[in-house]
C-alpha cells in the first residue's frame, strides 16, 4: 500500500471521518501583502465557520474569485457551482432565508 494511503487509512480509523488527498503548496509572499492575504482568509473563516482550515478558506476565496470573473467571459456554469457550493454550508435558517430572498426575484 503506498505511504500515503496508508496514512488516509489510519486517519479515517482514527477519525471516523474520509479524508481526499491532498499536497503542500508553497507560496512566495512580500511582507506587504501578508495583511490582505491573512485579512482574508480571517473573514472568509468567520463566513465559513472557524472550524475550517486555513486552505478551505483560501479555496472557497479563489471560487469566489472564479465566479466573479466567469461573468464577464459568460461562463454561468462556473458561477452556479461556485453558489452551490458555498449553499450546502449555509445552517439551515439561512438556506431558508436565501431561497425565499431567491423565489422573490422575478425571473
């Protein structure tokens, strides 16, 4: 069995819970920049929920990145996963509360 499956394997035991692979991904950044970049991925944890990691937080950053940006190139597909996404971590007041603000809106 390869190293990391192993180490998949012993986390799920240990854990109960599925875990996908994953890698360390080095960034380069000036000290300038470390506000912004910390700022956000703070906020984006309050949204999300503090008990996300730090490059859950970074992802769902960068898929509001995409979906902004698939509206200019008329990707609307990029933009539906992206809110579908970010809606299955919405608690179950406020998906109540986004579909019925979405059910308002002629269409």
């Amino acid at each position: 069995m390869p190293v990391k499956e192993f180490q998949r394997e012993v986390e799920k035991e240990l854990t109960g819970r599925e875990t996908e692979p994953w890698e360390i991904i080095y960034f380069k950044f000036y000290q300038s920049q470390l506000p912004v970049i910390e700022q956000a991925i703070e906020t984006a944890a309050l949204m999300l929920g503090s008990d996300k990691s730090r490059g859950y937080c970074l992802e769902m950053i960068c898929a509001d990145f995409l979906a902004g940006a698939s509206l200019d190139h008329g990707n609307p597909d990029l933009l539906l996963d992206s809110i579908s996404h970010l809606f299955k971590f919405l608690p179950g007041e406020q998906r109540q509360s986004f579909v019925g603000q979405i059910s308002q809106i002629p269409s």
